[in-house]
C-alpha cells in the first residue's frame, strides 16, 4: 500500500473563507475528506497535515522519508520564501509533488518564483481545489511505474 502525505502550509486553514473569487467556497476540510474517500478507493495510505508554522512543516517533511512513499505540498506562501522548506524537500528521496489551486503564474510577480520546484517530481497549478485528487491519481501512478 502507498504511503502519501499532503501537506498544506499557511492561511489553507482558511479556505471558504479568504478571497472566495481565487480560491471558492470549499474548505480545507471538504478537500480532506474528498482526499480521504480517494485515497480509501484507491488504497493509499493518506496522511494530511496542515500547519501556518513553517518549522512544524519542515519537521514533517522530515519525517515523511522514513514515513511516506510519496508527498503532495501546498506550502502555499512559503513556495516563495521558505529556504528551510526547500532544504527539508532536498533530503528527501521519493517523489514530491507540488500543488497549487490556483495558477501561480498568472498571479503576482513575486509568485512566480518558487524554491520548491526544482526539487518536485512534478507540480500542479491552476486547477482549483480539484488539483488535490489529481495530485493524488498523478502520485499514484508515479509510484505504480517506479515499482514495476
């Protein structure tokens, strides 16, 4: 069984609540349980971590190479500022995944930099709060073809 952590940094605890025209009505909470019933579907092993503390992410990135087969992050602000992310990302050995409900890109200048990109196996932008379950399906067949 695949073992996938997701892992969302900060203000995605508010989500449904702060700026409903980039990122809807959805909550982190209905996200989670949409991941949930996915990751039960599809027999993954789902961990989901949320944490406006960048050092508490950093722990978990840590943990996550002994723990987790593959990880998904939303690190939200800190893609642009977090060296201690980056570094944490760097140690790891499986696959990273980075995810962003909406297009960075198409945003202000200052997003358009991300210090977890050149590390992620892949990244997702752009879709909405549907890009969780992609990320999740794209994971999942990562880890299928690296395990033939």
């Amino acid at each position: 069984m695949n073992k996938i952590i997701i892992l969302n940094g900060p203000n995605l605890n508010l989500l449904g609540e702060r700026e409903k025209e980039k990122y809807g009505n959805i909550t982190l909470k209905d996200i989670e349980n949409n991941c949930k019933k996915f990751a039960i579907e599809n027999n993954i092993d789902l961990s989901l971590f949320q944490s406006n503390i960048e050092g508490e992410l950093v722990e978990e990135i840590q943990k996550a190479r002994i723990k987790h087969n593959g990880l998904i992050i939303n690190a939200g602000a800190y893609t642009h500022t977090s060296v201690a992310i980056h570094d944490a990302l760097k140690i790891l050995e499986i696959p990273i995944i980075e995810l962003h409900i909406t297009n960075i890109y198409n945003r202000e200048e200052f997003r358009h930099k991300s210090l977890i990109s050149k590390l992620a196996t892949g990244i997702l932008c752009g879709f909405g709060t549907n890009g969780y379950i992609m990320a999740l399906q794209a994971m999942k067949n990562y880890l299928k073809n690296e395990n033939r």
